[in-house]
C-alpha cells in the first residue's frame, strides 16, 4: 500500500512518521511545495521541535518513508492521500476575519484529480468548516470524472508539545464516513490501519459531518475552559481569592475535571482561535445569532486577558514604562514547541513597545519565530539566555511554561536587574513566596500582588 500526505507541517509531518513507524509495510511519502521545509524533514534539525519527533522519523526515514517535492509522483502511485494543507482564516472578502480559506484545499483537490488515474481514498486531516467533504467530492467527480474518490474525514487531536505521546497513545481516533458500500470499504481500510497500534475501542466511527464537526467543537470547548477560568482569575484579583485554590476545588468536581482550568495570560497556537471563528461564522451562516455571539466571547475574553495582563504591567511600575527595559522569558504559545502561532506574547508585546518598552525576547525553541512575528517592532533584542537577557533590565514578563524556568537561579537575576525589580508570572508556574523573599515584586494572574512597596 502506498500513502501520500500533502502538506509537511505541524500535522503532516508528525502523523505520517508514527504510520510509517508502526506499519513498516506500508510506503509513506510526505509532500508539499516548500523544499527547504522537505530538506529540512531528512536532517537532524527537522522544521518543527517536538519532543521524541526525531527518533520517530529517523527509525523510518529511507525504509518507507520519504519526503519529497514531487507531488504529482506522490499523488499518482497512491492508495491513500491525506490532506494536511494549510487553512488559515479568511483576510478578505465575505467571512473574513472568521472563515476558512480554502483555496489552498481547492487546489489541491483540483491537482489530485488531474493526477490520479486510479482509484483512491482521500483523509481530510486538516481542520475544515463542516460539510467541506461534499464540496471536495464535486470538485473531484466534476466532468465526468472515471476515476472514483472516497472521501474520509479524520481530524487530528494532537497537542503541540506532547504530539508524538497523542500519536502513539491517542485519547481516541475519528474517522468519519459514508453509509455506502465504498464509503463503509475506505473506512474499514483506515481503521485497519491506525489499528496496528491503537485498540480498536480507541477508534470512533461517524458520518462525515459529524466528524468535521466534532474538531471544530473539541477546540471550541477547550479554549472555552480556558477562557472561563481566565474571567475568575480577574474576578480573583479584584475580590482577594486565589484563582489556583478556586481552580482545585472546582477541577475536584468530578463533572467539571481540572484539565484546561489553569489561569494564565490566555490560549494561542494554531487551531484555538481559528476554530472557534471558523465556528462563529458558521453559527451565522445558519442564522445561528445568539450561539455565534456566545462562541465569539470566547476569543473576546482570551484578547481581554492578555491586555489585562500588559495593563497590569503598566500600573505595577508606577503607570509608565517608556525607556524601561523589559526581558519576555517565553515567546512561544506553549512550553516544548517553537510553534508561535496565535501566542498571547506577539500582542503583549506589541502593546508593551507601544509604551516605548524596551523589550528582550527569550526563548529556548522560538526566537526566528518571534523575530518574524515582531518584524515591523524597531529596537527589540532577542537574546536566548536568560541571564544576559535580564542584565540591568527593570522586569520579567513570563509568558510561556517552560519548565527551565522553575530552575533559574532567581537570586542572580535579582542581582543583575535594576531596583525594584519585578517579576510578571503570566503562567502562575513560579514559586511567588520564594522570589518574593528575594526582594521581587511579584504579580501572578489571578492571586495579585506581592510587594515591598506598599
């Protein structure tokens, strides 16, 4: 059996690898438009960091899986092609802001048609609006087209960071398909396949639309926790609770459970955001007013949290920080990933050098992301040690969770940073009492202040 993957990304990359690992029988080849991305893919330094990623290519890279530019080839010798193309929301005309851009999924799909001379199964593995399946299969079957396409869709659940763990031990495997005798044959093939190393009560089965929907609706919910525990952390600071003992006791109620009830300076990455504005628009599509509004509030108090956070900044260091210098220790969205997509520290920064900040960007995985996401920001320093970063600097902001940070000699920094020195913990993952022994001004979301000045 042949499998072709279009698109080399977060995604694509990852999840053809782990096939290819666990079905060694079965020839993976991985294509897309960006060849240094390609190059990049059968090297040391692949183009995403995930943690054990490289081993999980390197155990097959040669044997049966490849990476090429070749997407015709690919696309002509396959049984299987899965869809990883990129599906940004729509910058213009009607949707935009919200929808999906799809152009590049048309493409795509025009280009396997004039390719494929055989039969095949297509995957959708990007996130797509619901009833996109449809559309691809008029796309495919248009001008009386002899070669037959099945349509899957099966929506990726990885978490950045922990992607080759969610590959290998999923939570749970979908595959949508259609109630016909083709479409109950493709679905049967991909679940043969995913069932060489996940058990078969991990993998769920659905119509099309259902599944399409169920990707947009998981991420929905999880920013939704997110956002909800932020709106409390607010309500913690203004009333003198303590958002992490009110998150502990609400996450002990069995019905609610502790995951995503972290307070922090808000979600980001890839696919948060994008999903729920995907689903907005669709909610108004359908004449759905009052479950669009409910759903757009959830990105509304992710962007609220973020400039109460850089306000928060603002009125610790006396209402002014023109010409003081400011060290941001994590750029990317979440701790081991240099992904930095939709982070929450692209608009804090961009709000702290609005105020003639002098910012230091730190990061042990992000800063070629960050130097093109704060391309158009004059005088920003990226510096990937801690240490020279925070000399003579009047402030931390941390804004990502990695863990090398519980590890900093808080002592040192204390020492080389100007008085009063402040400490912004974006991710409440720090030891507040103990750095604020140290002589720190300390502010963590949702538990306030600790401070010498007062």
């Amino acid at each position: 059996m042949n499998i072709c993957c279009i698109g080399a990304g977060y995604v694509g990359g990852p999840t053809m690898a782990m096939i290819a690992k666990q079905c060694p029988d079965i020839n993976v080849t991985v294509v897309d438009i960006n060849e240094q991305r390609i190059l990049a893919w059968q090297t040391n330094e692949l183009p995403i960091y995930e943690p054990g990623l490289l081993e999980v290519v390197q155990e097959s890279l040669g044997r049966n899986l490849f990476f090429s530019c070749d997407i015709d080839k690919a696309i002509y010798n396959a049984d299987i092609i899965f869809v990883s193309v990129n599906t940004p929301t729509k910058t213009f005309g009607e949707g935009a802001g919200r929808a999906s851009d799809l152009q590049y999924w048309e493409l795509c799909a025009r280009r396997i048609k004039k390719v494929s001379e055989s039969d095949k199964i297509i995957v959708e593995k990007s996130t797509l609006p619901v009833r996109t399946a449809e559309a691809m299969e008029r796309v495919l079957h248009s001008e009386d087209n002899k070669v037959h396409f099945e349509v899957l869709s099966n929506p990726e659940f990885l978490a950045e960071g922990t992607a080759v763990a969610d590959l290998n031990n999923p939570d749970r495997v979908l595959i949508g398909g259609h109630e016909t005798p083709s479409g109950k044959k493709a679905l049967e093939l991909l679940i043969q396949i995913y069932a060489r190393w996940i058990p078969r009560d991990k993998i769920l089965t659905s119509n099309v639309w259902s599944s399409e929907l169920s990707k947009l609706t998981a991420n929905a919910f999880l920013a939704q926790r997110v956002s909800s525990i932020n709106s409390i952390s607010a309500l913690c600071e203004a009333t003198g609770a303590d958002v992490a003992e009110v998150s502990h006791a609400i996450g002990t109620d069995s019905r609610i459970g502790s995951k995503f009830l972290q307070a922090s300076v808000g979600f980001g990455g890839s696919c948060f955001k994008k999903d729920i504005l995907n689903l907005v628009y669709l909610c108004e599509t359908y004449g759905l007013k009052e479950v669009a509004e409910y759903w757009q509030q959830v990105v509304e108090i992710n962007e609220y949290q973020q400039t109460r956070f850089t306000k928060n900044i603002i009125k610790s260091m006396f209402n002014t920080i023109a010409g003081k210098k400011i060290v941001i220790l994590g750029f990317a969205f979440k701790a081991d990933t240099g992904d930095t997509r939709e982070s929450p520290a692209i608009r804090i920064c961009k709000e702290l050098h609005a105020e003639k900040a002098d910012l230091v960007i730190s990061d042990p995985k992000a800063i070629l992301n960050a130097k093109d996401d704060l391309s158009e920001l004059s005088n920003v320093i990226y510096e990937e040690d801690p240490y020279e970063a925070a000399k003579d600097a009047d402030a931390i902001a941390l804004l990502t969770d990695w863990s090398t940070y519980n590890n900093l000699d808080f002592q040192k920094l204390y020492e080389i940073m100007r008085k009063p020195a402040f400490i912004f913990d974006g991710r409440n993952i720090l030891d507040h009492k103990n750095i604020f022994n140290l002589g720190f001004e300390v502010y963590s979301v949702g538990k306030g202040r600790l401070s010498h000045l007062n």
